[in-house]
C-alpha cells in the first residue's frame, strides 16, 4: 500500500509537513507535483519523496497536470488530490483510483475567496466520488456539514486546520512588548490583487496622530501599481519594501521590530505566519471574502476587524490599535497561545 499526494506544486511551505509524512511512512509516501510559478516559494526542491511531473496546462478556464496519467495506481492505494474540481486531470485520476481498488481523499477548500457560489455544486460533485474528505480549518467542516446541498451525511470528513512549520519561528519570537517596538506595520504575502494593498495605501494617507511606517515582505504582479499609487497619495516615504523571503531569519528581523500586522485582502497562511510572531492582527470582516484560514483569528481576541474594501475604517482600526498598549499585549499572547494548541 502506497499513499499518493498529488500537488499543482510543491511550496516552501509544505515541505516540512511532507517531510514529516516521509519520516512516518517512509518510501510509501510519493508526492507528484509539477514545477511552480510562485518565485522563491516554488523553488525546484528535489526531495527523496517527490516526483516531479510534466508542466499544468490552463485550457479554457480548466487545468491539465500533464504526466498524471503515468502514476501507478495500484489496489488498497491511497490517493490524496488536491481539491480543485477544474483540474481535470485529477478527475481522471480520481476514476482511475476507483476503477482500481484504491481509496481515494479529496484535499481542499469547502469554498474559498475566489470560488463562486454556484461552482460549489461542481465542486460537490467529485467530492461524491471519494472515500473522504480533508479541509482546511474546523470550521470549513462546519459549513459543509451545515449545506443542504453538501453529500455530509454520506462522507467521513476531518481538518487539518492548515499552517506552517512555527518551531523555528518561535526560537526566533523577541517578546512582544509594544513599549519597544517601532510604528511599523508588516504585510507579509504575495503582492497580488486579492491581497487589497491599495485599501491599506488609502488607509495610511488619512491615519490620525502619528504616522506609522509599512514595512512590506513579498513580491508580485501588483509591485509596480501599488508604488505608483503610493507616490500619488504622498505615502512612499512610509513605504518599505522588501523582497520575497522564504528565509526565516531575514524575516524575523522584520517583524519582531513590528507593532503590528496588517492584510486587507483574502488573507491565508500569511496570518498564521504573523500570529506566530505574536502580531495582532487587523483584517476585514467579511467572511465570505476570506481564505479558510481567516478562521485562526479571533475578533477581539487576536486582533480587529475593519468594514471590507473601507480605507476609513481600517484607518480608524490602525489609529485605535496602535496606541492601545494593553490590547496589543492581549492580542499578542492571545496569538501565540491559540497557535500552540490548535493550527
């Protein structure tokens, strides 16, 4: 018996968990991934239970993991798929799983920021054709067993509440104390559309009282854009940006200076990357525009939410936050003691 995980690509931060999956199963594990598109954190990695496949093909809105049809799938096989319904490759791998014996585990969102709310019965569909699914977080378990329409009655489910590696994070963590650290907000994620960087630009020109900087970890198609725009709004000068980093001791130089952490579009694992440096976080408050790990964060807890795509608001959340040394210790240690027991 063989356990098959097949992966669009392989991330720097999957590694470790793949390393660990390695080290329990040994050479039964196999990963399958193609090469990625996401700079440093797609590197090529050649680790001795990876696979590398042929490139994924996007053909009309659907992908093709090409080389997929060359994975051995034999009886009793364990085949775990990314759950993108429109990877049609991983369709036919999943019938080809049942055909032959094999038990298969669909790997994925209940739904996610991008998804749209009549794609979630397409999405259904394959999750019909497993043996079991595996979310993302608790609370995606949740909703899906709370949808009429979801197969939940029919399906084993579980979450694996989705994070990263934080043992080297937390040899790195300086003790938060806000009496000490700078007025420096952190953003840290890939400098994409979702991720809403204009809405924290306009936010930063009407932010009462002292001015913070906005220390800026990432790279992306939207670098060019958004320092035009900083310039326009007169906010350049509070704007410090560095690359993309997958060097955890470059980034924590960054952000234990860091008061606190700011992301104003879908936010995914970069607030789990933030909470375990003991940041609080503001982030806005519509749900249904979040990535599944939104479910980390604890309004009023581990940090505010601000009204969705309102620069003035968060502008307010920013100004209320930073000048609150209690609440940023709550929210600091609230942060790291719901990383140690949950995600």
């Amino acid at each position: 018996m063989k356990i098959l995980i097949v992966q669009p690509m392989l991330t720097s931060y999957r590694l470790s968990f793949f390393q660990s999956l390695f080290d329990f199963y040994g050479c039964r594990l196999c990963v399958y991934y193609s090469l990625g598109s996401m700079g440093l954190l797609t590197e090529l990695y050649r680790p001795k239970w990876g696979h590398c496949l042929g490139n994924v093909s996007c053909l009309g809105g659907v992908f093709i993991q090409w080389g997929t049809g060359k994975i051995a799938i034999k009886r009793n096989d364990i085949l775990v798929l990314s759950g993108n319904p429109r990877y049609l490759s991983n369709l036919m791998l999943l019938a080809k799983a049942r055909l032959c014996g094999a038990k298969v585990v669909w790997w994925g969102h209940y739904m996610s920021a991008s998804s749209k709310r009549w794609r979630k019965v397409l999405r259904f569909i394959p999750m019909t054709l497993s043996n079991c699914l595996l979310f993302y977080t608790d609370r995606e378990i949740e909703k899906f067993k709370a949808d009429f329409l979801a197969p939940s009655r029919l399906l084993p489910s579980f979450a694996l509440n989705n994070a990263i590696d934080t043992s080297q994070i937390e040899r790195l963590r300086h003790r938060y104390a806000p009496s000490e650290r700078a007025q420096i907000i952190l953003f840290i994620g890939r400098v994409t559309k979702k991720a809403c960087l204009d809405v924290l630009f306009q936010a930063l020109q009407i932010v009462k009282g002292d001015k913070p900087s906005l220390h800026i970890i990432g790279d992306g198609d939207q670098v060019g854009s958004l320092k035009e725009l900083a310039a326009e709004l007169s906010i350049d000068h509070a704007i410090v940006w560095h690359d993309a980093m997958v060097c955890e001791n470059a980034i924590s130089k960054i952000a234990n200076r860091a008061r606190i952490f700011v992301y104003p579009g879908s936010v995914g694992l970069s607030l789990i990357h933030a909470m375990a440096y003991g940041l609080p976080a503001i982030l806005h408050d519509s749900e249904r525009e979040q990535m599944p790990e939104f479910s980390a964060f604890s309004d009023g807890k581990t940090g505010l939410t601000f009204s969705y795509s309102d620069p003035t608001s968060l502008a307010d959340k920013i100004s209320k936050l930073m000048a609150n040394d209690t609440l940023l210790r709550e929210f600091s240690n609230n942060s790291t003691e719901l990383l140690s027991s949950t995600f």
